[in-house]
C-alpha cells in the first residue's frame, strides 16, 4: 500500500503542477481564447474521469480508472500539446466535403467562448461555495486546537496550561490582525458610507452569534477569530474590488466568438509560424516566467483572493470525507481481523467503497460535488484569472450574510445534546 500511495501522490502532483503551470503559461503565450480553449479541455478531461470513476466503481471496469488515473499526466501533456497545435494550425468554419462547419471549429472557435460565458454565470456561486468552505474549514481548525489544547496533562498544583495559553495568544493575534484590516480598509470611499454600514451590521452578527456560542458552549475563540478575520477578509475584497478598474483580461477580452484565436502579445514573432515542436520548447522554457508574469499582472489583492480560494475548496474537499467517515463509522478497507476487505477497498482515498446507489439520499449530492472537484477547481482557477473587476461586489455581502446564516444554524441546531455528535451529524446531513 505505501508503494500504491506513493505513486497515487505523485501522479496527482503531476497534474496538478501541470494545470498550475500551463494555464498561465497559455494565458502569457498565447492569448486568452488558446488559454479558454486548454482549460477547457483540462475540464472535460477530469469531468470525464471523474463520471467513469463514479459509474465503474465496485465493477468489473474498475481497474480502468486505475489506468486512466495513471496516464492522466499523460493526457495532460497531450491536452497543452494540441492547444500548440490549434494554435498554430486553426481550424476553419468551411471545409469542401461538408455543408456543416467540422467539430473542431465548434471545438476550438465556439466551446470556449460558451465556457467563457458560463464561468460568468456561475461566478456567484464560486464566491458562496467558498464561504461554505471557509466555514467548514474554520470549524475543523477550532475543534482540533481546542482537543490540542485538552491533550495536556492538567497540574493538580495549579501550573500554567501551555498549550491553552498558546491558543489564547493566537487568537487575540487573529483578532488584531481582523482589527487592523478594518482600520486600514474602512472608510475606502467617504462618499459611499454604506459598504461601512454592511460592514458595522455583520461585526455586530459576529458578536452576537459569538456570545450566544459561548453560552451554548458550541464554540470557542479560536474559531470565533478566524470567522471574524474572514468577515473582515471578503469585506475589504468586496471594498478593493469595487474602487478598481476592469483588466485586460477581463471585461476586454473576448468581443465575439468571431475572434482568431492566434492572439499573443508576449510570445515572439519569429514562432509566430514555426513548428509545433519548436513552440513546445519555446512553451516549456517559458512555464515559470510565463506564471510570475501573470502573478504580476494580476492585482494583488486578485491573487491573494485566486490563492485563498482555491487552497479552501481544496482543503474542504480533503475534510468532508473524513467527517463522513467518522461520523457515521465507515471502515477504511480493513476487516476486524486486520486483513483488506476487497469489497471497500475498491480504489485509494475513494472514502468507504460505497457505490453511488449504496449511500443515502442525503449523501449523493456531496459524492458527486466531491467527485467532480478537480473540474470545479480547474474552472475556479480559470475563472479568477480573468475575473473582472467589480464583478464580485455586492456577491461578497451575500457570501458574508449566508456564512453567518450557516453559522448561526450551526451554533443553534441541537444545543441541547452532544456537541461533537450533533455537529459532526449536522455537517454530513
């Protein structure tokens, strides 16, 4: 199993190192619609894999996603080299055997464009899956420090607990540091005091709901600090992005599906024409400048909000897995005698071997939004590199607002009984 794990871990690096690279490498190179046209196919490749992986799991086809899962570097590769190719040799909407346009031109000239467009329409739900996520992530972090802080063997002479002490320190850390933002942040503009007002509403939320999970015991500090320091985070992101101008790669780019999609202002004229193998190398050699040039092209509040958001869905998609399997008492594989079940081990890390139609009602919708999670990240990613300013305003204040709806919900819905029990119930249902 550690050889298996091992090589899962790298594979899984591979590409995703790989899609981290090449999308700005594309995005530098080649232009916009070249790197529409790649993420989309990175897409519909981990889309794909992901729905054979949920259809052939406990089946006779299984060991195929086995193999899918170990050529997908591969595909990767082969996904950036036939952008290079599309890019230097573009299809055409006329061919002389057929009265229709081939699937290539839909594929290259018309898909992205329609991706472009639903990434637009789907942004709101981008900013609100990431408060959920925040959420989640937040309570895993105060829970855990707080069972961190109850390991330490209690003095019976009255000595200091260290370790709570520590936790102490960190949070009144995290609260100053939530203090300072609001300092530096508030007022951005002295003639729209309303954002001001938003912001003075959802503090107040924050004190309360912390108070009242206080008193209920369904909280404590830690996690409090870190969901006050993420109301002050997306408030000032909501401030910043409303102040700023659209970018380039932004409201601009794109005007029509019309568009060639030979657009590059960075790559140089002399490959304009050339091979494909030499534009490889040329691509190959251009990764790292290409991804520090789009960092700096990006505000840097951009790049802290694409960082953050993609490292807490990633993050979220690693924990709820692990809530389900402790909460309801799956196995991970093993027998009780110690030897592997063949019936639950069907695929490494795939939580407890149950097939789609085997779990609750209540439990598919979370497999399947688990299981397409590379997509999402891919088109999260994608999204916040050519997200336009201003775009997330308003969606940022509705982000805060269901973030302490949950919250609330989270803190009042069974006070009564067994914290750990009713939490951990309450997050799978």
């Amino acid at each position: 199993m550690g050889i298996t794990a091992f090589f899962s871990f790298t594979q899984g690096m591979a590409t995703f190192t790989q899609v981290l690279l090449a999308l700005p490498m594309a995005l530098n190179l080649l232009g916009p619609p070249s790197f529409l046209l790649l993420s989309l196919l990175f897409t519909l490749h981990h889309f794909l894999y992901s729905t054979l992986r949920l259809a052939f799991k406990n089946t006779v086809f299984a060991p195929i996603i086995s193999i899918l899962s170990f050529l997908s570097p591969f595909i990767s590769s082969f996904l950036v080299l036939l952008t290079l190719y599309w890019y230097l040799n573009p299809p055409s909407a006329t061919t002389n055997s057929s009265i229709l346009p081939p699937f290539q031109h839909y594929l290259v000239n018309v898909l992205p464009f329609v991706y472009a467009q639903i990434l637009r329409w789907v942004s709101p739900l981008f900013t609100l899956l990431e408060g959920i996520s925040t959420l989640l992530v937040v309570q895993v972090l105060g829970r855990v420090g707080k069972g961190w802080a109850d390991e330490e063997e209690k003095n019976d002479d009255g000595g200091i607990e260290w370790r709570s002490l520590f936790g102490l320190i960190l949070a009144a850390l995290v609260y100053c540091a939530g203090l300072a933002g609001i300092i530096k942040a508030f007022p951005l503009s002295p003639e729209n005091s309303f954002p001001a007002f938003l912001l003075g509403c959802a503090l107040t939320a924050v004190l309360f709901l912390s108070l009242i999970g206080f008193t209920l015991r369904r909280t404590n500090v830690l996690e409090t600090s870190l969901v006050f320091v993420y109301v002050v985070y997306s408030a000032w992101l909501s401030g910043v992005e409303a102040a700023m101008e659209p970018r380039s790669y932004g409201t601009g780019w794109l005007p029509s599906p019309s568009s060639p999609l030979r657009q590059s202002a960075s790559l140089p004229k002399a490959l304009d024409s050339t091979s494909i193998s030499s534009l490889f190398s040329y691509a190959v050699h251009s990764v790292v400048p290409s991804f520090v040039s789009v960092s700096r092209t990006l505000p840097p509040h951009l790049l802290l909000s694409l960082i953050y958001r993609v490292a807490i869905l990633h993050m979220a998609a690693r924990i709820v897995p692990v809530i389900r399997k402790s909460s309801l008492g799956w196995d991970d594989g093993m027998s009780n005698d110690g030897s592997s079940d063949q019936n639950t081990s069907q695929g490494e890390g795939f939580w407890d071997g149950k097939s789609l139609n085997e779990e609750p009602p209540n439990m598919r919708i979370t497999t399947v939004v688990l299981s397409y999670r590379r997509a999402i990240l891919i088109a999260v990613y994608t999204h916040l590199l050519l997200l336009d300013g201003g775009s997330q305003t308003w969606w940022r204040w509705i982000n805060i607002a269901l973030f302490l709806s949950v919250w609330s919900l989270e803190l009042l819905l069974d006070a009564e009984g067994e914290d750990t029990e009713s939490v951990t119930r309450w997050k799978v249902d």
